[in-house]
C-alpha cells in the first residue's frame, strides 16, 4: 500500500482548495430554502469556484455530471442535483463538495435541514457531526486509522444508529481518493490494531455517513445515487484533514 506523505507546502495547496470549499459551504447554507432546487445549488457551488479560478472536482470524475453531490433524505451519497429535486420544509439535504487546483484535491461534506426537522432528525444529524470530530480527534502521529473508525463507530452505535459499510472514507492529495481507506468502522479489537500507522504528512478525508434505520444501501437507477434500502434517512459529514506534530489540522474548515 502506498501512501503519499505530503509536504508542508503541498498541505498548504490543499488547505487553500479547503478554503474554497469552506466558502461554498457558507453560501449553501445561506441558499438552502424551501423551493429552491438541487440544480441551483450545484450552480451556485460551481460558479463560486471557477470565479475564484478553482476547479470543481466532481465534474467530469469518473463521467460525474454534476459539481456537487446532492443527497436529500433517503439519498445517502452521490446524490444527482435536478431542477426537478425541489426541497421541502423538513427535508435534510447532504452536499458533498470537492475543489481542485490543478494540483490538489480536497473534499468536505456536510448535511443540513431545510427549516425544522423533528428533534430525532436533528439527533442524527448532530450526533453525525459529532462522529467525525471523535475520529479527528484521534488522528494523531502513533496512532492508527482504526483509532479513527473505532471512535467514529463506538460514538454513533452508542445511539443506536448505524453506520454505512459500503462507502469509506480515505486518502486525498494530488488524487482524489488515495491510499489509505478510512472506514467508520472496525470488525474487531485485533483490526484495530493492526491498522496502518498514522503518520506526519498524511492527509485524510473522513467522512461517517449515519442512518436511523438500517445500514443497508442501494444504487438507484441513475446509477449514480445510493440511498437506504428501508427509506430511512441518512447524514454524510467530512472533512479534509492533516496529520501534523501539532495534531490533526483541518484543512476545510
């Protein structure tokens, strides 16, 4: 397995691709409404970005049409934004976000309510957010990455939620997706300790995706979105982060 270890100032270029995508996620939020639809905010996204001379990284990846992933309810990742998918009041809505500098990924993702939800809505979506910063928490030098899915997976099971299986986090720098995977769970104490090594200079993308229901998923006929088999809803959170001798760093924040 080869992980690329990256230089201060490789870390440096991501940190600014983060800076891009931070400023998108403000601008969604502010956008995110009843009545709007997913097609205007992947435009919103994609006009941002390409105005201040960054590249959508989605786009185009593996023949992905869109800028942004738009995942509302069910939709658990890779959702595709549609003028014809117009959020309701008490909709959550999952955008997953990637800016490139022709040099450099990074990737961030965040699920939000459109107006009030029901308080187990906001549980879960609370209580994924809190998820990914247990595992932020532990990616520190010495460590191992099944430090991270351990904490990410002993938090969230601690409520009875679930976490998806199929989709991992991972590895992030002049690729996309790089070496090594990130998984938000372990299948065994021994896993974890035999995990691959935290190390200064790596860069991780991670990114728990939480169910209320089961974690079972399905590829929807698009073939692109992946959605909860039982119809139950799902939050995706994500940061870009480095590992440095001062701790973890996130670089989309």
């Amino acid at each position: 397995m080869a992980i690329n270890l990256k230089k201060p100032s490789e870390i440096e270029n991501i940190r600014k691709c983060g800076k891009i995508i931070s400023d998108v996620r403000n601008l969604l939020i502010s956008s995110i409404e009843e009545g709007i639809s997913t097609w205007e905010l992947d435009k919103i996204a994609e006009d941002y970005t390409i105005s201040k001379g960054f590249i959508p990284a989605f786009k185009g990846y593996q023949n992905f049409p869109s800028s942004i992933c738009a995942s509302v309810n069910s939709e658990v990742v890779h959702g595709l934004p549609s003028k014809n998918k117009i959020l309701k009041k008490g909709d959550i809505i999952g955008i997953d976000f990637g800016v490139y500098d022709g040099s450099f990924y990074a990737d961030s993702a965040f699920t939000f309510p459109v107006g009030e939800v029901e308080s187990k809505v906001e549980k879960l979506l609370e209580v994924t957010a809190n998820s990914l910063q247990k595992g932020i928490d532990q990616a520190i030098i010495g460590n191992k990455v099944f430090d991270i899915s351990y904490a990410i997976q002993k938090y969230i099971e601690s409520f009875d939620l679930s976490i998806v299986r199929s989709y991992v986090g991972h590895g992030i720098g002049r690729n996309l997706h790089e070496e090594p995977q990130v998984p938000n769970f372990i299948l065994s104490k021994k896993d974890r300790s035999s995990s691959v090594k935290l190390k200064e200079g790596m860069v991780l993308a991670i990114e728990p995706m939480v169910n209320i229901g089961l974690d079972d998923v399905e590829l929807a006929d698009d073939g692109w979105t992946v959605r909860t088999k039982d119809n139950s809803l799902s939050a995706h959170f994500e940061h870009t982060i480095a590992i440095t001798k001062k701790g973890p760093q996130i670089l989309t924040n």
